[in-house]
C-alpha cells in the first residue's frame, strides 16, 4: 500500500526469505520482508532511501507521448493550439503553439547553449522546440481526449485553470515511451560518450575508489539465521558472485548451533545440512539486470514462490517450485507453477495453505490496482491470468492497492490507499467460504493500518486528525469504526501512542504475548515493547522503550517470521557503528545483560576510534524552525576544524563537506553506517545529511502542512537544505558552523532528493560551488504532474499538489527546477544519472534537465554530464559489484570537481 510501514535502514538490510509481501515504490518494504529493489543510494549501504517512516509512492514517470510534430487543422482555441498525435501514436498533451490560425505552423527550432571552454570537449547540443508546451487546466473542446486521460481527480473541489495554461516544454522530443526512437537513443549514446570523454582521466581514480570499497565489505559473509517452522531461513554472499544465494537448514533446538557462527570458507556451510533454496546468481547468468522481488515460503515450507525483474522497469515474472524435491539432471527445484505471459508488481502472498497465492496486477500506468487469487499449477497462456480469481479492483487513480498476511496467519488483508486515505479488508483465510469484508471504509483524509491479535484489530491511525499516528484497537470485525478506542496502559488516562507531536508511531507488530512498535522520539527512531494483559487480549500493561548507549542511532525490527515467540531481533547501527542485529527479550527488554548479538557487520580495516559523529540543530530562516543534521567525520579532521576557529592557524578553506538531502513523501534518511562513505571521509571530507522539512524525522507534522513541506508549503524543503549550506559556509556566529567555503560544499540527491538539488542550486547558485549529484532526478515537476497517463501522477496529486488546478499551479511553476534555471548564473559541475527503463523518474527528466542548464547557465559554469544506463531502472545496477562501480564512477566525479588530488 502507497503509506506503509517502511523498515530501517538497517532492518532492510537484513530482512531475508520474507513470507510477507515486498513493496516496490521508492522506499524500503515492510518489516522482514525482502526488499523488491534495493540498490542503496550513493553513499549508504542499505535500502534506496526512506527509513522507518510511513513511507509514500516515491516519484516517478512511466508512459506518455513520444517524439514527432504536431499538426492539423481547425482554427484553434484562445491559446492558438492544435490538437496533437505525437510520433509514437499515442495521444499526448505535450502540444506547440501555432503561430496563427493556420492548419499547419513552422516549429521554430534552436539548439543554442552556453559554450564550452576552450579546449575542452563539446556537449551533445539538444535542438530546442521553442514552441513546444504541455498544457494545464481544461483542455480546448478542440482536442480530442482519449480514455484514461484525466485532469484531476473525481473527488477534487478545487477549480481547474480555464482557458488552459501552456507550460514550456522545448526538450518535450525527447520522450518516448517505446524507448525504440532512434533520434533519442543516438542522443543518449552521445551523452554518455561526451561524460566517457569528460572523465576519461578519472580511470586510475575510479579502479581505486572501486578497490577501497571492495575492501571495506566481507564479500563472502551471510545473514543471521532466522527460524520460521522447522527451518532456519539466511542468505549468503560470496567473494566475486554478484548477487545473494537464499538458503535454509534444519532448526536445531540447541541455540549454540545458531549464535556467534564463524564466518565459513566458500565450501562450508553455515548450518548443518544446508540447502540452496534460490540462487539469484544462476538467474541472472546471461542477463544485464536482475532484481528479486518477493521470495515467499509456502506456509507447509515445501514450496517457494519467488517474483524477479528482469528489466529494472519493476514490472515482475512469478515462478513457484518445490522446495522438498529436485530436478534429478541438474539438481534444481522443480518448478510447479510459470506462466510466462502473467506480470505482477513484485508482492506475493501466500493463502492459508500451499494451495494458492495471492498477487497484484498493475495497470497500463503501472499503477498497482487487482488482486487475484491464483491455484497453482493453474493453466498457462494468454487468458491465464483471466482464470485467476479477482479478489478485489480498485478503479479510484489516486488510490494503489497493497497486501499482506497477519504474522498468525488468520487474515489476508487488502490494503487500498492513496497519499492521505486508506481503507483495509480482510479475508478469512481460514473460512474456504470467506468473503473479502471491510474493516472501515474510506474516509477522506483518514490513514489506518491494521494488525489482528487473539481476535482484535491492533490499529494505528490519524483518525480525528491527530499530527501523528495514534495506537487503537478493537474487535476483529468489519465496520468497526464505533468499536475504535485509545490504547492505554492499564485502562488508564496513560496513553503511550495518542497522536501527539512528540511521539510519533510509525508501525506496530503482534506477537502472542506482546506488540512491537516502532516510530520516532525526539528525532530519533525509537523500538517500544508493550506487554498484553495476559487476561484480556485488548489492554496493555506496561511499554519499555529500548535504549542504547549512543545517542544518535538507527534502530528497527529485524527479521522475525513467527509470532509465537519469547525474542525478537532488532537491528542497530549509526554513523560510526557498523549494524549489528541483537535479539531482545520480549519479557525483560530493557536488561542488557539479556540481549545478544547475533551478528555484527564486519568492515575489514575500519578504526572507529578514528572517526565521530554529531546532531546538531540549524536555526532556519524563519528563525524558530530548527533543522536536525547528522555529521561524520574523521576526528583529526574536526580537531583542526576546532583549532582554526579558536587561533586562526588552521586552513579552514581545506574543508571539504558534502550534504545529502531528500525530503520527500514523509520518508525519513537516518543516520545510519556507510562503509562506502570512508572513501570521502578518509581524504578529509565531513559528509552531513540535512534532515530537511518533508521527511517525517521529526514526526508527520515534519511533513504535513502547515509547517513541513508538502502542497503550497514544498518550498520549506529547499529553504531548509539552502539554510544548512549557509550555516556550513557562514556558521550560525555563535561558532557552530561555518568551516567550509562555497566552492568546497558539493551536494547530492537521489529521485525526490534530486528535485531538492535541482531547486536548491536554482534558489543559490552562488553557495554550492562545488558538485552536485543528482541521481534519477524528478526535475521535470509541472510537465510530469499535469499529465495523467505518467505514472503515479494521479496518486501524488495528493503529495505535490495538481498544476491542472488553480490552487497548485503557480506555486509549483516558482519552484520546479526545469523551469527555474536562472539565465547566465554560474552553476556548479553537474552529475546527472538516469535509467533508460526507470517506470518512476523517467529518463527524459534528466536528459532534458542537463539539455536546459546547458543552455541557460553561464559561461563560467562546470560541466553538465549526463550519465544513462541503457539496462538499468530506477535503482541501478542490481549487480552489487556493478553497483560499486558506479558509486565510486560518481565519487571520482566529486574528487575531480573539488580539485582533490589524489598522492601517486
């Protein structure tokens, strides 16, 4: 569903073989299970991005209008617009204006750009189509309107502009659905060649970054080993295979069998009598990219269903095999259910018994709106899919469907949700004559999820529109919403979780004697053990929060499948402290001589005496809203900071900082360890993260409006990142801050944050002088969410605002980076990436970006490389060595720009 729960960085980093179901939007799934796509963003080792937050749609793009020109006849409307079938045969509202009223118009054409300095390589020069526009409002009675297009949604109140606006659109050639226009391929292929040529320098560097990387990760290594039934459930890595091998072995009912294992050799397994239930290496020999989405154990533990990407675009084959039989000629599962021609999201989730599935269509705009049920063994063939049973369709385009199965394994429940509303049904999975019923039906602006108990709902909800979620419960029956009340300690006036701003509730687990919930307190992320009275299933009688000894950490639910249990695993890490998994007590959480390490992370060569971290508050510009940022460093590197502001000795010039953001969606970026982050920090850089306004750091009003950063308040997420730069640059002249200089602040942003750099470098050019990284940026903000047939558009409608309407347009024009690149400004070098298959930031948004700071950026400005990946999507490379590689390709771009010179 588009607001579940996400894990943390950590927890996604371990959550293995889930029987759960995997969310793939631009976060992190649910708690324990395997993450669809996760490919870490530059700098981080974990999942791409949000962490322990209810997690939204992240942006991103999809079909719509190729290349080609418009033409027709008609005497037009009050913006002189023709009615346009684009060259790939799919209607679009990306229109030109007609210089008359004429049935055809001359497309004026120009392919001018700021030049090159002397002497060095000269940029692809995009012709621009000065009259090309998208519109937004009402379109012309003129224009014929295909099905599926819709200028907002069924249930907005808001005006939309009439007569329609045009919104400039000069690089709208460059969009191609069908990814086969050979104009735009060439394109592309003469980006990437002019960045080969631009850092063509930088291979020595690149080859030592990607070694030093390399070196800090135990390439043969393996997860903690969790139980679910009769088996131990981990995976493995193994030095020079690129993807992870999922195994199991036998319980033992001895716990030394599974505690402190050794790391084994290659050969050796980590458990008696291992088997290899599925090794993603062997499906991706003799392909450019392979994702796992959902891998899910049938409940007798005899079958896997497993779901892959084999494109990057997240759309997903399902495969089902035999766990407890072989191939007798290769050795191999034998596979009981494939239906080449049946696509799903990713998620998988398995009924009652190994009878049958459950799993999620999406529709032509990717958006994820069936369920079906399938049996397995079910036919194959074109209609295959017709003969699986629709368990439920969501019609509404604001709303995504989601499911997944409660940990006892009673209920199914159907999630279908948008932004800001969402209604849950369950399914009996026990009753074969069970119907799908609802728990509450949709009401506007109400979020709730739902979790079943020894016969109760456990809820977590913003009903009466409290700042954050609150914790409820009542019996486990459909239209309930009467029955909802308060969870208190005791059925007293103690309640832990009421919705107030100073504890936020993210997510809450059941087990048999107790809930888990996670959230955040003080902007840190916080685990509570709450007990159940052990005579009434619906009253808790005591919460313990888990404390550490650090102060700023990152902590979250592991990987636990069962629900009848005395421990849970948790995970932990921080800036400086590599993840370790703990198992906690249920009974005695808050002793620490109960606790035990499972399994920390080992990171060959790493010191951590040698580095430190802080949390400091930035005092925004507003003057009261005060901005958390974590920072690591290497400490010899901050004493010669603090020496030179205290004698004036020290070069203060010589630090380099490099700030991190995003802030999008409510999704929180944690302070959490990232061994590939010692290749900066180790030649003297300090690496902040800005916890800007439109994450959920600070709990849902960090987010929501008035005062975070979403709809007519968006701009407060560029206000927040500019401010921590100018505290970094001019400090706060208290002396806090202030140890850098313009042109050694570079920045970085991945997807929604790459819409934070984009904006931020438009609102100060002059601060951030050194390079910006932008990776898949959603940079083309009003062009993408005027149009429906993108995906996610109509769904974010809810997160952006829609610039169809009245309300939302001008304000959203003042701050999209495409159309706010200021003329004649220096820029910054630019690193811009994309994937040609990105179903979420589609590949036009950056080749169109770097095509306009190109042509309206200073003579004096950096280089503008754009980097596309031919094979990949949204999340890069799938292979982790690849991955690396294309990490230390940005970070050798980020040495160059900032003149760090490497010592032969």
């Amino acid at each position: 569903m588009t607001w579940s729960k996400a894990a943390t960085t950590a927890t996604a980093c371990c959550a293995l073989l889930a029987s759960t179901t995997s969310l793939p939007f631009r976060s992190t799934s649910g708690v324990g299970c395997v993450t669809a796509f996760p490919i870490p963003p530059p700098g981080c080792n974990a999942s791409s991005r949000s962490t322990s937050s209810w997690s939204l749609p992240l942006r991103g793009g999809g079909s719509g209008s190729g290349s080609g020109s418009g033409s027709g006849s008609g005497s037009g409307t009050d913006l002189g617009l023709d009615k346009v079938v684009l060259g790939n045969g799919v209607f679009g509202v990306n229109s030109r204006l007609k210089a008359s009223t004429s049935s055809s118009s001359s497309l004026s054409t120009s392919t001018t750009s700021s030049p090159a300095p002397p002497g060095s390589p000269t940029p692809p020069n995009a012709r621009r189509e000065e009259d090309r526009v998208v519109l937004a409002g009402k379109l012309p009675s003129t224009m014929t309107i295909p099905n599926g297009l819709i200028r907002q949604s069924e249930t907005s109140k808001e005006p939309l502009l009439d007569p329609a606006i045009p919104i400039p659109d000069p690089y709208g050639w460059m969009r191609d659905e069908t990814r086969t226009n050979e104009e735009i391929l060439t394109h592309l292929k003469d980006e990437n060649s002019y960045t080969n040529t631009i850092t063509s320098s930088l291979t020595p560097l690149r080859s030592k970054l990607y070694n030093e990387m390399v070196s800090t990760i135990t390439e043969t290594d393996h997860s903690v080993p969790r139980p679910r039934g009769d088996w131990m459930y981990y995976s493995r890595t193994y030095e020079g295979k690129s993807y992870r091998v999922h195994c199991r072995a036998p319980r033992s009912t001895s716990k030394d069998n599974i505690e402190n294992v050794d790391l084994p050799e290659m050969e050796r397994s980590i458990l008696p009598n291992e088997e290899i239930v599925l090794d993603i290496n062997a499906l991706a020999e003799g392909r450019d990219y392979c994702a796992p989405g959902a891998i899910a154990v049938s409940p007798s533990s005899n079958l896997m269903a497993y779901s892959v990407d084999f494109k990057g675009d997240e759309t997903c084959e399902m495969h089902v095999v035999r766990l407890d039989e072989k191939d007798g000629s290769n050795n191999k599962p034998v596979v009981v259910d494939h239906d080449p021609n049946l696509e799903i999201d990713g998620r998988i989730v398995w009924g009652h018994d190994d009878t049958s599935l459950f799993y999620i269509e999406m529709d032509e705009a990717h958006r994820p709106y069936r369920v079906r049920r399938r049996i397995i063994g079910n036919d194959t063939g074109a209609a295959a899919a017709e003969k699986d049973e629709l368990i439920f369709e969501e019609n509404d385009m604001l709303f995504n469907v989601g499911v997944h199965k409660s940990l006892d394994g009673r209920y199914l429940f159907v999630e279908t949700s948008s932004v800001e509303t969402c209604e849950v049904r369950f399914l009996d999975l026990h009753d074969p004559q069970s119907k799908l019923k609802t728990v509450v039906a949709r009401r506007e602006k109400v979020l709730y999820e739902v979790e079943h108990r020894k016969g109760y709902w456990w809820i977590i909800t913003n009903v009466d529109g409290t700042p954050n979620m609150r914790l409820m419960v009542s019996p486990a029956v459909e239209d309930c919403a009467s029955q909802w009340r308060n969870v208190s300690v005791g059925g007293s006036d103690d309640i832990p979780f009421d919705g107030g701003e100073d504890r936020a509730l993210f997510d809450v687990q059941t087990f048999s004697s107790h809930l888990v919930a996670q959230g955040r307190e003080g902007g840190i992320p916080r685990v509570w053990i709450l007990k159940v009275d052990e005579e009434a299933d619906d009253i808790i009688t005591n919460v313990e929060m888990l404390t550490f000894d650090e102060e700023a950490h990152d902590v979250g639910l592991g990987t636990n499948r069962e629900f009848n249990t005395d421990t849970i695993a948790v995970t932990y890490d921080s800036m400086v402290t590599p993840p370790s998994d703990i198992e906690i007590s249920l009974s005695d959480p808050s002793s620490r001589e109960s606790r035990s390490v499972l399994k920390s992370k080992v990171v060959p060569g790493y010191d951590r005496t040698k580095y430190g971290c802080d949390r400091i508050d930035v005092v925004s510009r507003d003057g009261s809203t005060m901005i958390p940022i974590s920072m690591v460093y290497r400490r010899d590197v901050m004493e010669g900071i603090e020496a030179s502001k205290i004698d004036g000795t020290a070069n203060v010039d010589a630090t380099n900082v490099h700030l991190y953001g995003y802030g999008s969606y409510g999704a929180c970026m944690e302070a959490s360890f990232s061994s590939t982050r010692l290749s900066l920090l180790d030649r003297g850089f300090v690496y902040v993260i800005a916890h800007v306004r439109g994450g959920s750091e600070m709990g849902r009003q960090w987010y929501e409006e008035p005062s975070g950063a979403k709809y007519l308040c968006k701009k407060n997420t560029f206000n927040d990142f500019v401010d921590v730069g100018r505290w970094l640059v001019d400090g706060d002249g208290k002396g806090k801050g202030g140890f850098t200089v313009p042109s050694q602040l570079s920045c970085e942003g991945r997807s929604a944050g790459g819409l934070l750099i984009g904006a931020s470098l438009n609102q100060a050019p002059e601060l951030f002088g050194g390079p910006a990284i932008l990776g898949v940026p959603f940079v083309d903000v009003a062009a993408t969410m005027v149009d429906s047939t993108i995906p996610l558009t109509t769904a974010e409608w809810e997160e952006w605002g829609n610039p169809n309407e009245q309300k939302y347009h001008d304000y959203m024009m003042e701050y999209s980076p495409m159309n706010n690149v200021k003329e004649g400004a220096r820029y910054p070098p630019c690193l811009l990436t994309g994937g040609l298959h990105d179903p979420r930031v589609q590949y036009w948004e950056p080749t169109k970006f770097a095509a306009q700071l190109r042509h309206s950026q200073g003579s004096n400005s950096g280089p503008v490389c754009l980097k596309i990946d031919m094979g990949a999507g949204h999340f890069s490379a799938s292979d982790r060595y690849k991955y690396l590689r294309e990490l230390a390709f940005d970070y050798a771009f980020l040495l160059n720009q900032m003149g760090v010179v490497e010592e032969e």
